[in-house]
C-alpha cells in the first residue's frame, strides 16, 4: 500500500496561539527524525495566511520580524531535506492583530468559501504567492482550514485561477458543523484518490481536480476512555511540545466519543497515534490503493514520536511505499 504521511504545519486556534519554535520548528524536527530512517518523507500543508500577516507586521513587531525569519529559515531547510510543501489556509489570520506581545485571533472569518469571492480570492491569492516565492516553486496542492471546502464551487474557482490542481481535504464520511467549521462529507468515496469537479463528494473521470481522501477508521469509546486515563494520571511522554491552546470541542462531540463507536481520521496526533496501526489494517481490509495520514506538529510529544517511528519501520520492512502527494 502506498501512505501519505500530511502535516498542517500551524500555530493554534485557540486563545493561546502558541510559539513558533515548540509548535512548528521543535516538533516537526522531532517527526521528522523518527520517520526519516524508515524513508519516510512528509507533505506539510503550511499555514500560508500566517505566513502572510507575519509578513505584513514585521516591520512593525521586532518578535514577529523573527518569527517570520525563522519559519521561511524552516520552511526552506525542510524543502532541501527533501519534504513536499503545499498550501493550507486558515483565513481568520488575515483579519487577527498583534496586541501586547499576543495574537489576537478573529474567528468569525473562519471559512474561506463563506466570504464574497472577491475577498476570498484575495486572501487565497495574497497567501499563495507570497509561500510560493518562499519555497521558490509554485504550490500545487491544498487543503483547506478546518476542511471546510464547500460549496465547492467557489473553492475550485480559486483552485483554477491558482493554479491548485490536488485537495487533501476531505474525510470522508463525517459530517461537522459549528459557529466556524462546516463540512459534510457522508457520501465521498475513501480508499484512493479520485477526480472530482462540481461537487468535492462525487468522484467524475472529467473533473479538473484530484481528491486526495484522509483515510478514517472507527474507534471504540474505549479508545477514548484510555486517553481520558492518561491525562488524569499524567502518564510521562503524554505532553505535547506544543505551548498553545486548541479550540475546545463541543460537549455533544465528546459525549459521542466516550458512548459509542465513532469514526476518526488516521493520525499521528499525540495519544491518537496509538490506532494508527489499527486504522491502517482497517484500510487494508477494505483494498484501499491509498493510506493517507494526518498530523499535527504542535500536537506531537514523545509518546507520538516513538511510535511513529516504529510504524515506519515496520511498514519498511512489510513493502509498503511512503509517497508525498506530489507523487499521486
């Protein structure tokens, strides 16, 4: 089989927006040490619209001046280390200030493909070329903050003027809705990647696009139940590197985890990663052609780390082949 492993390379969401260096630089190094013997190599999806403000209030800001060298320092020691860069963006970073040595984030501009299209298309626009002369190459792949992507109309508009011609957004059947997230995926195909073109769910030979599906599996609660455990009694290796603060998931979302069966994305994510050898059997079981995996950088810790490793290791050994998606 061949596996994807994608990282969204990017601060936090919540109040504490967390620093560059222990939730971007630190881990992913870390990641990339444990998945580097086995020839592992990952596609970052980096949070271009950060990269952008970074760029816009430097000269205002000595710290975000250094912030700044210091991710396009990353982002391009990355790049020679033989790591597929692409684009991801957040768009509430474009409208967030920088008030008293903190961001201040505005979530109420969250989804791109709710904005009138002239603002979208800036945004998306001003993000992309800026990460583009960066990495010194045109990003050509995408994957959307909080996987929001529809309608998907006004997202493969952007797409086409950009010059994106793969999306890594989708998981397929889940269904998501709050105050900034919303996306409805029941009816996409899952297992390899498929063309699409109107709508992102409905796979179509003609379609201008490639969809590169998250690979899902379904977890018991009590999965949940052990993780639960491990943060009461703070089991060592446990916490991650990141110093930021995620966005609070909602009571119904954790009610359903801890009672029944759920479906979850495949992922390295600190105490996650503990199923990702069990997501992967699952997709084997099912004769999907793709295993895609999600991560997270600022959500890595030791525990993660070790695992990752032998993961790739064992897969090594097994035949499997580690793509990036510039290889799809």
């Amino acid at each position: 089989m061949r596996i994807l492993l994608t990282l969204d390379y990017e601060l936090f969401l919540g109040e504490r927006t967390g620093s560059v260096e222990r939730c971007l630089v630190e881990p992913t190094r870390r990641l990339a040490e444990a998945a580097g013997p086995a020839g592992a190599r990952f596609t970052l999806f980096v949070d271009a619209t950060y990269l952008y403000r970074l760029f816009e209030l430097k000269a205002d800001y000595t710290a975000l001046d250094a912030e700044y060298r210091r991710i396009v320092s990353h982002l391009r020691a990355l790049k020679a280390a033989g790591h597929d860069l692409q684009l991801h963006i957040h768009p509430h970073w474009h409208y967030s200030t920088f008030e008293n040595g903190r961001w201040r984030l505005d979530h109420t501009r969250y989804k791109l493909c709710d904005m009138p299209f002239e603002e979208a298309r800036r945004i998306f626009t001003s993000a992309k070329n800026h990460l583009d002369e960066v990495l010194g190459y045109a990003t050509h792949a995408f994957r959307a903050g909080g996987f929001s992507t529809q309608p998907t109309q006004r997202l493969t508009a952007l797409f086409a003027q950009n010059g994106i011609r793969v999306d890594s957004s989708v998981c397929p059947g889940q269904r998501y809705q709050s105050p900034q997230q919303t996306y409805d995926y029941r009816t996409a195909p899952e297992g390899a990647a498929y063309r699409f073109g109107a709508d992102i769910n409905v796979p179509n030979p003609e379609g201008a696009f490639t969809e590169v599906p998250i690979s899902m599996h379904t977890v018991s609660p009590l999965f949940y139940w052990k993780y639960v455990a491990t943060r009461l009694l703070k089991v060592p290796g446990m916490r991650p590197w990141g110093d930021g603060q995620s966005v609070k998931a909602t009571n119904e979302s954790i009610r359903e985890r801890l009672t029944r069966r759920t479906v979850s994305m495949a992922t390295i994510d600190g105490f996650k990663i503990g199923a990702l050898e069990s997501a992967y059997q699952a997709a084997r079981r099912r004769g999907d052609a793709l295993f895609c995996v999600i991560g997270h950088p600022k959500l890595a810790n030791p525990y993660s780390v070790r695992e990752l490793s032998r993961f790739c290791e064992l897969h090594k050994r097994t035949g499997d082949t580690f793509i990036t998606i510039s290889e799809i």
